[in-house]
C-alpha cells in the first residue's frame, strides 16, 4: 500500500497515529477499563495483552468506536474520534468469531464491505483479484465459508480487512479458533501482510506467544489497567511486576519468598545459600527457568532436590525443590537427574529479579552471581547443556571459584 510514498496522500504520521488519553470503560459499578494511556505510530504492530476479563476487548472497541468511552480521550492522526461513529474512523476490524456471512460466497464476502460503500465493480473485482492472492484464496473464492477449513475461514475475515484499504487493522484474537500448528503459520502470515503493506495493527490476545512473536510493542493489561508497555525484550528482560513476570514465558518465572539470613537473604527454608543482599529479606527473588543451571551436588550453589521431570523432546522442565520452595529448570534435552537427586542451582546475577511482597513492584536490588565468574562461563546456563555434559566443568569451576562465589555459607 505504501500510502505515505504516495505525494497525493498524506504523511502517515498525520492520520495513522492513535492515540489513547486516560481512557476508561465503566459499566454500571464495574469498571473494565481504567485510565489506559498509549500511543500506537503509524506502521506499529502493537499488542493488547493480559488475561482473560481484563479489558483488552473493549479498550480495542472503544478505539473502534463499537463502545463509547466513559471518561478518556481518543485520537486518530489529528483528529478527536471520541464521538466519531465507527464509519468515520478510517478502521478495519477483525474478530476472533470471523464474523463470515454463511450464505455469501468467499468472494462476495470479501467484497460486501466495498458494495455497501458503493465501490464500483470494475474496480471491486480489481482489488478482490489482489487480496484473493495476497492471502492465497484464489482457488476458494466460488466457495461458501462452511466449505473453508478454519485457516481459510480465517484469511476471509483477514482479506475483508485487508481490501477496505483502511491502513488501521484492529484484530481481537483472530486465531483463538485455529490449532496450533495453524496458528503458528497464521501468526506469520498475519505479521508478514502486516508489514509488506505497512499497516498499523494493534491486537489482541491473552496468548504470550503471539504477544512475543508478533509485536513490535506489548501492552500488558490487568484488572482494565495498564501494567507495562514495552517492546517484547523489554517485558521479558525486565517485567514491571511480578505479575508481569509470572505472565511472560513459559513456565512462568519462579517468584520465591525471600528470608533474612546472617549476612544476607535465602530461599525460604534454605538457610545454607545466601542469594541476595540482606534489603532483598522479606521479599520475592524472581529467576526465570531458563536462566537456571543444575549442577552436581558438589558444585557451588543452592542445595535442591529433583521433584520430577517432564522431557519435551527438544528440552525438560525439571521441578526442583528448594527448602519450602519448589522452582522449575528448563534444561536441553532429556533431564540430567531422576526424582530424589540431590543438586546445586545457579544462576547469574543479570537472570535475578526482585518484586515487593507487598504489591509486586519491581525491586531495584543487585542480585548475587551464584555462576563461575564471567570470562569462563559467561553464557553458561541451563540453555547450554545436561549436567551429563557439564559435570566436569562444574567440579572444576567450583573449586576454582573457592570463596569468590559471592554468598555462599559453608
Ligand atoms: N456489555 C458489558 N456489560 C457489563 N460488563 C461488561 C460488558 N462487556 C464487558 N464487560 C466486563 O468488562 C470486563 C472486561 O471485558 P473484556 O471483554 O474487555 O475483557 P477481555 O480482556 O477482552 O477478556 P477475554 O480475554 O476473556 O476476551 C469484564 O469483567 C467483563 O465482564
Ligand atoms: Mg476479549
């Protein structure tokens, strides 16, 4: 589309940038959206994210005008669209449950949105013949959509989208219907249009996967407020709160308890290794699974114990009990230790989080290294290999390491 190479057009920057002031949704004595503030620039792909029922569905159908906001401004480009209609925003939208008309063929419902806009048929029939190859329905188009498979339903409410040539592409969910497999195509289809066609999208999903596979932008929601905005790395590299933390990646991070100890924090029920600095006591040590290393039991680092583990083929999620705690290992291949194996865990000082007990507020604490010293294993974690393979390496370093290993009480 390339509206804004087009000198006739203009600047995308001019009517593609959104814009939502403390924005809110109350029903009655419920309140779904709660003073959401962001801006999405033209050619974004932006994430609405976060659990069910936390208002991601109607923040997106306020900014298309199905729903009018309770309090809150929203701009397009320059324009104030708070009391717009629907018609008069510039916006496609596609919805999780297709929205197909059955009794319409493939084609005629792609088009339905151009006849009632009048467009004449030369021209409809151009821009069908176009986005019917776009998304690769050429074949279907004498079809009716009960004769589709979920995907191809799917490129049909994609392709209707696409054809109205509105450069604003709202998607709720669009492929919580598809399997897996087809999702995971989808999600590519859906990013790659997106941007050979420069179109600004925001989307919703309650999936992490698609957030992180798909946006440029995250916006994670709870309880119709906006908890972080960031770029993927951002909300995974350095979540807001602990729900942030527990709600990207999976398994989710480990949030442990943390307990005073003579010269720093441990583990809740672990008094042996000191894990973070004394102000860490009383709140919560967040490591995410992947960041964590099993190593022998002569090895330096927290004394744990193999719950179970469970081997998805190209990796194991090892459950690990760690004094009253239990935390999870994301480990290569198959899993190192059987149940009741005695270990050591590491991890880098880079892979600690803190939160607030109190509310789950990120925490600027300076976590402890617990892995050998930079220069000799600087990328060594679970992502690098079973004990079977680093048995060795780790007798070695921790002997090597001696009392540099910063908190460890022997
Ligand atoms: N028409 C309505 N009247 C009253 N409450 C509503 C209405 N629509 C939504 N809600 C409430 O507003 C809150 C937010 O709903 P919303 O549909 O935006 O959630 P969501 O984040 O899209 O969830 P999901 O992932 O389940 O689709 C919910 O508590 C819901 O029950
Ligand atoms: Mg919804």
């Amino acid at each position: 589309m390339n509206h804004h190479h087009d000198h006739a057009d203009p600047p995308r920057e001019e009517t593609q940038r959104i814009r939502l002031e403390a924005v809110s949704k109350r029903w009655g004595s419920t309140t779904a959206v709660d003073g959401i503030g962001f801006t999405v620039v033209p050619g974004e792909f932006v994430i609405l994210l976060g659990p069910s029922g936390c208002g991601k569905s109607t923040t997106l159908r306020m900014i298309a005008g199905l729903e009018p906001a309770s309090a809150g401004r929203i701009h397009i480009g320059e324009r104030d669209v708070t009391h717009l209609p629907p018609g008069d925003r510039g916006i496609s939208m596609v919805f999780q449950s297709y929205a197909l008309f059955p009794h319409l063929s493939v084609a005629d419902n792609i088009v339905f949105g151009l006849r009632s806009r009048k467009v004449p048929r030369p021209e409809r029939q151009a821009r069908l013949a176009r986005v019917a190859a776009l998304v690769d329905l050429e074949a279907y188009l004498d079809r009716k959509p009960a004769q589709l498979s979920g995907g191809q339903r799917q490129r049909v409410a994609l392709a209707r989208a696409i054809i109205s040539e509105h450069p604003i592409c709202l998607m709720d969910e669009p492929l919580s219907n598809l399997d897996a497999r087809l999702r995971g195509e989808m999600r590519r289809e859906i990013k790659a249009l997106q941007q050979r066609l420069g179109m600004t999208v925001i989307y919703v999903t309650h999936d992490q996967v698609e957030a992180m596979s798909m946006g440029d932008r995250v916006i994670l929601m709870q309880d119709g407020r906006l908890v972080q905005d960031g770029t993927p790395d951002e909300l995974y590299e350095r979540p807001a709160s602990a729900f942030a933390a527990g709600f990207i990646g999976s398994p989710a991070m480990n949030l442990v308890p943390l307990a005073a100890a003579a010269d720093g924090a441990v583990i809740d029920g672990e008094p042996h290794c000191n894990v973070a600095p004394h102000e860490a006591a009383g709140q919560l040590l967040g490591v995410r699974p992947e960041d964590i290393r099993v190593l022998a039991e002569d090895a330096t680092g927290v004394p744990a114990r193999v719950l179970d583990a469970e081997y998805l083929g190209a990796d194991s999620i090892v459950r690990l009990e760690v004094g009253d705690q239990t935390l999870r290992a994301r480990l290569d291949g198959r899993p190192p230790l059987g149940a009741g194996a005695a270990c050591r865990l590491q991890w880098r000082r880079e892979a600690t989080h803190f939160f607030a007990t109190e509310d789950g507020r990120r925490l600027e604490i300076a976590g402890h290294d617990l892995a050998a010293p930079p220069g000799r294993r600087r990328f060594a974690t679970s992502r690098s290999g079973p004990l079977s393979q680093q048995d060795g390496e780790a007798r070695a370093s921790s002997n090597q390491v001696g009392n540099d290993t910063p908190g460890v009480n022997r």
